[in-house]
C-alpha cells in the first residue's frame, strides 16, 4: 500500500508535490520581495543652488556654536541670531531687504 504503483502512493506523490510546489512559489516570492524591497536606494546628487550675491563671500561668514545643545554652525555675517527664542536653540533672521 506505500509502493508509488498503488492508488495511496500515487495520492501520496501528488499531493506532496502539490505542496513542495506551492511552498517554492511563497518561498520565492517571499525572497524578491525581501531582496528588491528592503533595498535602499540612494537618490542623484542634485545641483547645488547659488546663494544671493550677498551671501556669496563665505569669508565673511560667521560662526554660532552652542556649547550646550552641541552643534556649530556658520550664517552670514550681515544676519542676526536669538538663543533661546521661542523654546528653541537658537534662530537666525535675514536683514531686511529695502
């Protein structure tokens, strides 16, 4: 009754190629889905912007540090800064145009 020549063996054979069938099937679309989804892809350099005329002269830049939250950054020279403006570090505002 378990020979592949029997009515039970042949049931048997199909029905456990029927399942290796369907479980390569999830195992492959399991594994293009993991390999071409959790891919990152990382976007073309973009050009850079050009900065007013004013701000164009990085020698005249200064720089803000801030000791307690960390950081350091440069800003023109002809803006101003506030620190601890409205709960934040600091802010930088443009001079006003004319």
């Amino acid at each position: 009754m378990w020979q592949n020549g029997t009515i039970y063996g042949k049931f048997f054979l199909s029905f456990t190629l029927q399942k290796m069938k369907k479980l390569f099937s999830l195992v492959l679309a399991t594994s293009l889905l993991v390999l071409f989804g959790c891919t990152k892809s990382t976007p073309a350099p973009t050009d850079t912007t050009t900065l007013p005329a004013d701000q164009q002269n990085v020698a005249e830049w200064q720089t803000y540090e801030s000791k307690t939250e960390g950081f350091m950054i440069q800003y023109p020279g002809t803006w101003t800064f506030q620190e601890k403006a409205y709960g934040s570090a600091v802010m930088f505002f443009t001079p006003f145009l004319e």
